[in-house]
C-alpha cells in the first residue's frame, strides 16, 4: 500500500488516498508508479520509457517536481504500480 502526499498528482488522487501496489509486470505508458527517489517515496505517471529508464510527470503539472527537474528514474528504483484506490474511495485508477 502507498499514500499519497503532495498535491502532484491532483486530480487524479488526493493527499491521504491509499494505494494499492502492484510489484509485477510490465510498466506501459500511462502508469502510475510509486518509486524511491533519494530519501522519498513517490508517486507520478508514466509519460515516457526508454532504455535507460523511465520519463515520469505529475498530473497536476503546475506543481509537480518531476523528471521535468531530476531526468529519468531507474528502472531498479521501481516499487510498483498503482491500479487500485483503496480509500476514501475504492476504485481504479484512469490512465
């Protein structure tokens, strides 16, 4: 399970929704992942993949920190991808 904090990823999920993560298969454009990035957990979307690794953004990209700012995310600093809002309120999450 992951929370989510920040307002990144608004509209899409709030700070304090739950995660539910998912820790196989293949990531595609689109996903939202949950990965480590220096001392931090976080949450983006999947907006491009090369064989270096991983272009991520925020949704709410007026204040989202992302690879915008940092570049590519590893393919091994990878946790998941999240499918599955537990709560408030169960549901999918819409790529």
């Amino acid at each position: 399970m992951a929370v989510v904090s920040g307002l990144s990823m608004v509209p899409t999920l709030a700070p304090g929704e739950r995660l539910l993560v998912k820790y196989d298969g293949p990531i595609v454009l689109g996903d939202v992942v949950i990965f480590k990035r220096d001392e931090s957990i976080e949450i983006k979307r999947v907006s491009r993949i090369d064989a270096q690794g991983l272009f991520v953004v925020g949704d709410n990209e007026l204040v989202s920190t992302d690879s915008r700012s940092y570049g590519l995310i590893a393919f091994d600093a990878m946790l998941g991808t999240a499918s599955v809002r537990l709560w408030p309120k169960p549901g999918r999450i819409k790529g």
